[in-house]
C-alpha cells in the first residue's frame, strides 16, 4: 500500500487473526511465561503493560535512585517490553491510572483511616484488571485476556457455569484475591499457571530464554515502593490536604482502662501484636478498632477468636445466592488454612458465616472466601 | 503477506522518514568527509563549506540571513536556548516567591511540553509565566494577549503551529504586538517548518525553532533562528563554534541533511501542500460520513495541511490506536508518557474539550509519501475498528441513546 521503500524498516504488524489473546503482562516471571506458553501453543498474542501509579508522585516516599523490581515501576514495562521483543509480538503500555487510583488506591487509604485492613490486589483484579483492562482486550480484537494467576477456571456443562478454583500448586494458589469475578469476566479469561508449580514456571522461562527468567518475585503492594503502608497513607492523605497530625488516640483495654497512645488507627490492624508502644506482662493483640473515638483495644489472645462474623458485597461465583445454608470452608486472609462453617446469604449482598471453631483475628476489611474443596463457591467483605 | 506492503502510516507528525535524496547528501560525511567543521587545514574547510551551504539552505527556508541560524540537536534545544537564553537566572529575583517585579513571560496554554516545562521551570526559579487559553479552534485572542503584556515582560513565546490539531496562530499579527511592545518573540515552527511558507520579516519573529526529524531529515538536528542584535544568552559553554552560541563539534552530516531538507521543502512545499491537504480532507470527509457522531477538533482555524483530530464519541482513543495499528494503521493519541502509555492530552483539554471527549480523539498526520491508497485503506480500518470499540463500550450505548 505504502510505496516508499522507507517503511521496510517497520515492524511487522500483527495479523489479527481469530484466537488473538491478550496476555496481562506485569513484567515478572509469571506473566512473561504466560505469553511464551501461549505462544508455543501456537496462540496469537498481543502483550498489554498496564501503568498504574506513577511512581515519582509522592516523592517523599522515594528512596535513593529509581525504584527496582517493583510493579509500575519503569524497569518493569520495559521489562514486559523485552519479553515482547525477545517472543516478537506486539506489547502496548495502557494507562489505567486514573481507574487504578479511584477503584485501589483511594479506597485502600481510605479502608485503613476507618480502621480496617483492607485488599488492594482483590479490587485490583476486579475492578481494573477484568474490567477496564478486559474490556480494552476485547476491543482491540482479543477474545481472551490471559494472566500470570495461579488459579483454574473451569467450564462445568452439567451446570452450564464458569467455575474457579484453586491452583494445583497450593503453596502459590491466588484463588483468594479472585473471588469477585463475575461469570462473564471468567468466561474471557485464562489462567494458564493453574496447573503449574512455580518451579515450573520458572523453568518454562529459561527454557523459553526469557529475560526476567531469574527475576526476583515481587512482594511488596506495587503502589507503595517502600513497602511502608503507614508512610504512603500518610504522604497519600497529605497529597488531598488531609493532615493526620490530629489523629492521635488513645489505646485501651476491654474495661476502657488507657494503656497507651497511639497516633492514627491506620497504623494498626486486627491481631497486631508489636508495636503497640508500651510494655505488658502478658502479650497483647490488637482486639478492634474504633475510627469514630479514635481508639485501640486490645486483649489477650484467647479474645481475639470468634466463631461469627459477617460479610458485604457477597459475590456467588456461580452468578445466584445458595437457596439454604450452605456449608463450605471459609478462608478469612490470604495465609489462613480454610475452616469448615456454614454460611448463610442474609440478602443479595450480605451473608453471615458461623465457623465450626473459633478463628484468630477476623479483620474488617480482609476477605472471607469460601471453599467446596478446590472450587470457589464465592466470598464477601468482612465487616 | 509482505509487511510493508500493508502497513499505513499517517504520524507524520511524530516523525518522518529521511529522503533518499537527504540520506545521499549526508552519505560522504560520515566517513569520506570526516573532518571537524573547526579545523583549519583542507578536510576541515570542506566540512565547513557543507555546514555554511546548510546554512544558507536553512536560512532560505525561512527568509533569514544564514548569519542568523544557530544549529542544534533539535526542536527541545532550540525552545529551551529561546527560553533559558532570553529569561536567564542573571534576569531572576533571588526569591522564587516571583513578586510584581519578577520577569514575564507569555505563553499559551497548548505548546509542546518542550515550552511548557521550561516556561514551569523559570516559574520555579521566580519568573511569572502567563498562559493564554484558546477557543474551541485552539486559537489565541489577539485582545488577550495585548492586555497580558506587561512593563515586566521579557519574552512572548507562541507556536506557530500546534502539533495535535495543526492549528496555525496569526503570528504576523502577533509579532505586530511584540513589536510595538518593544518584546522579544520566539516561535516553535517545529510542526510548521517545511509545511507551510515562513518568513522570520513578514512575522516579525526573533526567535524560532525548527527540528529537522519533521521535515525529512533525520533525528538529532534542529536549528533556532536568532534574530541579528538579540541579546541571546549561551546556555552550554566550550569552544568558539558557531558563534559562541552553541559550542560544541558541529555535527556535520546531520546539518548537511537539514540544509537538504530544507532546500527540498522549498521546492517541493507548495506543490506537497495542495497535493496532501486534499487527501486529508478526503480522509476527514470520510470519516465524518462514515462514523457516526464523530467531529473534527479545530477544523475551522487555518491548519497545516497534513493534520486532522478527529473525535470519536463512546470511544477510549488508546484502545482504538491499539486496535488500528494490530490492523496496520500507526496514527496518534495525545501523548506518550516515559512508559509509553498514553496521557491525556493538555491540548485538547485546553481548547475546552471534555476528559472522555479529550480521550476518544485520534490524530492522524499525513506525509509527502501518503497515497490514495493509504487514505482508502484508513477510510476502511477506522470505521469498523470504531464501531467494533463501541459495541464493547459501557458509555456508547447509554451515549448514543441520549442524543
């Protein structure tokens, strides 16, 4: 079409052809293997970086030199970049800062001033990755959107229903921070790591001769480069010109007897034992927290379990609430061993769970997802 | 199927390729004609020959005398030497509270961040910086600058024209003012350079920059006219080339290929204009009829003749640029942040569209090698690429329902 002998040097377009798939590509080792296994399954790929947070934003909590071998940061798009060079498909950094803020980071901040400990990767996945990101996947001629999680999706035919469920490899299983996908968001979706182990993955990745084969994992929450909650929540609230000088308060027993001071709520969470300022014979947690008087109360261990709690914002994996009480294992925290209970759907959005034995620290704000064995039957909000 | 037999692009804008005819000329100073432009001994003198005929080549693009032609590594150097070089520290208050004294500058709201943040940073060091809105057009109001221009300005510095929808300011007026104002004036033609006549007397400018990469020749060089008797500050400091104004080894071959492009451009820019404005009207014309609810952005100020921005209601224009080019179409959104992801466009926000509007625009920039073909083949993709976008968009529906 173009005739001058100048556009040879061009790379070569992608045909768009049926079966293209978009490969979520963070950077890291577990993505950048998602795109090599698609590709050696004879897949058509498109590689999609997504720029989150910018990184330079709140420059007080910038440490010596550019920030490494986090998430958002610059090393890891061009990471993701080098991965699409070295595999030869095209890649594209998409910006989804402004859904990122609004729908992870303010919520995030504003989760821990009213005293929970809340999920940032939960509402990432479910309102940024499946959903703007998903979307634009689809519009540029995707069917799926492929991404480096360690989960299964499921057709189940007998139900006519998409089912989630745990990675085979247990120890790196995320089921947890995916119980808010809807069936038509698991209906796009592929999760090719599933069935892998991490070791696996790795290998898979030198084999493919993978820049980031060696990449170390990244731990960290991507937004905040320091890894210090308490800092970003402060430097974030002062960036909206709330001061958290006057936040402090005061920490308290069950009998409201004051053992202490504390200088905000968002420096705690529920179990939290150390830095609690002041010294005690017998070792303290912390039991809840009060945003509204600005109060910390903690107990001993043996308080701090409950049988009940309740959740918000239910999601059922299968698109419809149980009919009766349903007895399931709930997880209340990414590393809790699921326990048995029984959950029951209070209306569309709410439930109540009542655990068989009393579980340690179920903290507003973390998750409860609740388990038939490998299937993720749903999971709410704890509030 | 051959890549580049079905691969268009329309970003010409961005950058254009070097002609073959510009490439041959640079050819024998790569390694023939190594010798520095500064030496005194024969090679010396003819490298330095091609650098005074690239001058004169340069100068007469733009009605200048070649004596006035400063070469530099690109449009940046050239608006940040205008900036920095009339609005140094020396000028500066030690207060960076920037009191009515401070020094003014005059700016618009649309330049290329190459003003921009060199204007925001003389802003920090305690200059005042006035940015003047457009209209919808992305024009200035000649009113409004008269009454911005106070006993303090130093310097007026407005593009001539704007690189995301092609708008042209009426220059020749406003270097009117600057003069009556008895105020320097600096233009960045880096997006008008080569497009569309310049003359430095007829607009009355004393400062302009132009970068070749948009022009046919290749990255790396540019130019900054200085007006003979500007009082025009040096920014970096070494040996005596080019007047003092800007040490440093003359890269030879580079300004060998812009006085080329330059001297192609004047040939060739009357004849190009006519030619490739009508194929961009005939892809906007197209495109109107053929999207729905679709709009130029600034089509009724006078344009350089190979851009268009066209906004596409219901559409996110990253996902759209995405989708065009996995069909083999490279054209423009906004622009690229360090990542690589696309930033809302402070243009487009600036002549008062919308955030979601700003975000479903699409620039395309045409060439001197843009064929029929190319426009017919853009006139194919977009369309079904917009309608596919919009069958998947949560805000078209509701959109389309309301109007």
């Amino acid at each position: 079409m173009a005739t001058a002998t100048q556009f040879a040097t061009l790379p070569k377009r992608a045909q768009t052809q049926r079966g293209l798939v978009a490969v979520a590509m963070s950077g890291g080792v577990d993505s950048s293997a998602v795109a090599a296994l698609l590709q050696q399954q004879g897949r058509a790929v498109v590689g999609l970086t997504m720029q989150l947070w910018n990184q330079r934003r709140l420059p007080e909590l910038q440490g010596d030199g550019p920030a490494q071998h986090r998430c958002c940061s610059l090393d890891d798009v061009y990471d993701a970049k080098a991965v699409a060079q070295h595999l030869n498909f095209p890649h594209y950094v998409v910006n989804f800062e402004e859904q990122f803020e609004a729908r992870v980071v303010r919520p995030f901040v504003d989760q821990y001033l009213a005293g929970r400990t809340p999920i940032a990767c939960t509402n990432c996945n479910t309102d940024v990755k499946f959903e703007p990101l998903l979307r634009m996947a689809r519009q540029i001629g995707a069917e799926r959107l492929a991404t480096g999680h360690y989960a299964r999706i499921r057709r189940n035919d007998a139900i006519r229903r998409w089912e989630l469920l745990r990675a085979r490899d247990e120890t790196k299983d995320q089921s947890y921070f995916l119980w808010g996908l809807s069936q038509e968001q698991l209906s796009r979706s592929d999760f090719p790591l599933g069935e892998l182990t991490k070791e696996e993955v790795r290998a898979l990745a030198r084999r493919a001769n993978l820049p980031v084969a060696e990449k170390p994992e990244s731990m960290e929450l991507c937004f905040v480069p320091t890894g210090n909650y308490v800092q970003f929540i402060q430097a974030y609230s002062r960036e909206r010109g709330i001061s958290l000088q006057n936040e402090t308060g005061v920490i308290v027993n069950e009998n409201g007897d004051v053992l202490g001071r504390h200088d905000g709520v968002h420096n705690f969470t529920i179990g939290q034992r150390k830095g609690l300022g002041f010294a005690a014979g017998k070792p303290l947690y912390v039991l809840s927290i009060d945003p509204e008087k600005n109060r910390v109360v903690v107990g001993e261990d043996d308080v701090l379990r409950k049988t009940v709690c309740e959740v918000e914002g239910v999601n059922w994996i299968p698109g419809d609430q149980p009919p009766g009480p349903l007895r399931a294992f709930a997880k209340i925290r990414h590393k809790h061993e699921a326990a048995p209970a029984t959950i029951d759907a209070l209306d569309a959005a709410t439930a109540r769970v009542t655990f068989e034995a009393p579980q340690r620290a179920i903290t507003p704000g973390q998750a409860a997802v609740f388990y038939d064995g490998d299937i993720v039957l749903g999971g709410g909000w704890i509030r | 199927m051959d890549s580049h037999m079905d691969r268009v692009y329309l970003d010409f804008n961005a950058t254009t390729p070097v002609e073959p005819e510009v490439f041959d000329a640079m050819r024998p100073f790569f390694s023939a004609e190594f010798a520095n432009a500064a030496s005194i001994h024969t090679p010396g003198q003819r490298a330095r020959a091609a650098v005074e005929t690239a001058r004169e080549q340069v100068a007469t693009l733009i009605g200048a005398r070649p004596q006035e032609i400063v070469f530099t590594s690109g449009g940046t150097e050239s608006d940040n030497h205008a900036i920095f070089g009339i609005v140094g520290p020396a000028f500066l208050p030690v207060s960076s509270s920037g009191d009515a004294n401070s020094p003014q500058l005059v700016t618009t709201a649309i330049e290329h961040e190459a003003v921009l943040n060199a204007c925001q940073a003389l802003e920090k060091q305690g200059a005042r910086v006035t940015y003047l809105p457009t209209d919808r057009e992305g024009l200035i109001d000649l009113e409004e600058l008269r009454r911005a221009i106070r006993p303090e300005t130093v310097l007026i510095t407005i593009m001539h024209a704007n690189n995301e929808l092609g708008a042209v300011q009426p220059l020749e007026e406003i270097g009117r003012i600057a003069k009556e104002a008895d105020v320097y004036f600096h233009t960045d033609a880096v997006q008008s350079a080569g497009k569309i006549p310049i003359d430095v007397n007829t607009l009355r400018v004393d400062l302009l920059s132009l970068s070749g990469h948009k022009f046919y020749a290749p990255k790396g060089i540019g130019a900054l006219y200085v007006r003979g008797g500007t009082r025009l500050r040096q920014l970096l400091y070494g040996g005596h080339h080019q007047r003092g104004f800007r040490p440093g080894t003359e890269n030879v071959a580079g300004i060998v290929g812009l006085g080329k492009a330059a001297e192609i451009a004047r040939k060739t820019l009357a004849e190009d204009a006519r030619r490739i404005s009508a194929l961009r009207d005939k892809l906007q014309q197209g495109l109107l009829q053929r999207v729905l609810h679709s709009r130029v952005n600034g089509g009724a100020a006078p344009r350089t003749p190979n851009t268009t921005n066209l906004v596409f209601p219901g559409v996110e224009g990253e996902a759209l640029l995405i989708a065009l080019d996995l069909k083999g179409l490279a054209c423009s959104t906004g622009a690229a942040c360090s990542s690589g992801a696309v930033e809302p466009s402070h243009v487009l926000t600036a002549i008062g569209l919308p955030p979601e509007e700003a975000r479903a625009s699409l620039r395309f920039s045409l060439g001197r090698h843009t064929t029929s073909a190319d426009i017919d083949f853009a006139l194919n993709v977009v369309p079904a690429a917009v309608t596919q976008l919009r069958e998947l968009s949560p805000t078209y529906g509701k959109m389309a329902e309301a109007r």
